[in-house]
C-alpha cells in the first residue's frame, strides 16, 4: 500500500494547452464574430504555469501564431514544448489528406518564420479527430517529422469523437487501425485517459470534464488512475477566461462550452500544486 501511494506521487503527468480562439471550437456552429482574445488568455494560463514552476505542452493552431508571434516567442522562451494543432482548427474529419497536407505545411512555414528552424514533434487534432475514419494523418504525420500524436479519446461518448477499444496509456500507434500497438510504428500515441470505475469509463482529465467536476472529485480520480500510469490533462486557455464571449447556443452546447469558465483557473492551479506535470515529450522520453 505504501509503495503505492509513493507510486503516485513520484508519476510526472503530461499538460496539454490547446492554443486556440474561443470560437474555434466546433460548438459555436461556424460563428467567428472577430474578436481575438488567445494571447491575452493564454498569457493568464502562462502565468499560472511560472506561479506552480510547471512546464506543458502548447499545441498551438497555426492562425493564431500568425496573429501573435510574441505570443509563441514567449511560450517558447518559457521552455514550453510548441506542439501543432493544426493551421485553422477543421476537424481531420472535415480534411483530406491533401488539404492536412497543406495545413501542416502552412503551420510550419508560419512556426519556421517566428522560431526559426525548430522541431516540432507533437501534433494534437483539433476536437478529438483522429479514428479510424482519419487515419491517414498517421502516415502525413509522419512525413513531416512528428515523433507523437495526442489526438486519441480512448471513450465514445458522441458521435463526434472517440474511439472505443484504443489503449489508455501511451502506445506505438498501428498505421492501420488505431486501437492497436504496433511496436515497429514510428507514432507514439498518448491518449487522453478516463476514470476507469466498474464497467464505467468517465472522462476527466481535461476540458469540459475538468469544468464539470467538482476538484475533489477531480483529485480523487486523478489519483486513481496514476496508480497506473500517467494521464494527459488538457486545457483550453478560453476556457478560464472570463471575457470568452457567451454567445447564444442551444442549451446543451451552452453548457458545455461555458460551464466553469470562471473558478477554471483555480482549478488548474488546485491540480497543478497536486500532481506532477511537465512537457509531453519530456513524459514520452522524446525530448
Ligand atoms: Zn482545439
């Protein structure tokens, strides 16, 4: 028992950040009133990492680098790993692969122009997108350097995203189907893993769930599933801002897209000063 609970206090945890415009998200149905707020959300959530001296991941959407290259200067001054999550935030499902070709290539050029020559080797699909419906962006990935992918939401709840079945823990990623390992694949794949509980799989590390949850709730099932293994907690910086404009939705994608948004940073700072977290290369030994 002992060793357990040391177990669990010693697991370095990854942290994605999801760099992106409030009306990225797929919920606001194609609504993109002009107002730009990232770099002046993510400057709150870059604050909260030197506040709790955490390192993370920013995936971050090619649009926005554009719009703010001090603002990837800083991360990246920070010691922060620049991840990609893709040029203008379409699902894969909405690509194909030509057009994630151009995406990529459009990311990089912006990244190259900011940073100079830097790798980049994470890639982070924009809303969950990677399945077997889009695993052609295994193999786009792979030509364009990347080492890992972090797009895999091993629980169906929607018709949206999901994939039953796929490991919880980080795995070499089959080209063919991505439920299996394939040991010769040159993708690690870091799913974002949910609370295992009976027959049950509950999403928790990150996002809405995050929001939803009440922080012990959260640090209890946290703490339950680093007894196996470490989890990937991913936050977007609209999500603890409190001008992210509340636009009219349907009650349901209202709630999901705004509950919690005003005490999210508290519970950032509440999970960051409670479990290890830093880059996810750094987890995935690919530094
Ligand atoms: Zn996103």
């Amino acid at each position: 028992m002992r060793g357990r609970i040391r177990t669990v206090v010693s697991v370095i945890n990854a942290l994605a950040i999801d760099t992106e415009e409030w009306f990225h998200s797929e919920l606001l149905g194609g609504q993109r009133p002009p107002i730009f707020q990232a770099a002046e959300a993510t400057r709150q959530v870059l604050d909260l990492l030197d506040h709790c001296q955490t390192k993370g991941t920013f995936f971050i959407v090619g649009e926005v680098a554009e719009r703010h290259p001090d603002l990837v200067r800083e991360i990246f001054k920070k010691s922060h790993e620049i991840g990609c999550h893709g040029f203008s935030h379409h699902p894969l499902s909405k690509l194909n692969e030509d057009h994630f070709r151009e995406e990529l290539r459009r990311f990089h050029s912006v990244m190259e122009g900011i940073l100079g020559k830097v790798p980049i080797k994470g890639f982070r699909a924009p809303c969950f997108s990677l399945d077997n419906r889009t695993k052609w962006a295994l193999q786009v990935l792979v030509d364009f350097g990347y080492r890992y992918d972090a797009s895999i939401f091993p629980v169906k709840l929607n018709p949206h995203y999901g994939v039953n079945g796929a490991p919880l823990r980080p795995y070499r990623i089959s080209m063919k189907d991505v439920r299996e390992e394939d040991p010769s694949s040159p993708l690690v794949e870091f799913p974002t893993p949910p609370l295992r509980l009976w027959r049950f799989r509950i999403p928790i590390a990150g996002g809405f769930y995050m929001r939803l949850f009440p922080s012990p709730f959260l640090h209890w099932g946290l703490k339950r599933i680093n007894r196996d293994q470490p989890f990937l907690l991913y936050f977007h910086p609209w999500e603890g801002f409190s001008k992210t404009p509340r636009l009219k939705l349907s009650m349901v994608n209202r709630f999901i897209s705004f509950y919690g948004i005003d005490s999210a940073l508290k519970k950032m700072e509440f999970l960051l000063n409670r479990f290890k977290f830093s880059r996810v290369d750094r987890v995935l030994g690919l530094e």
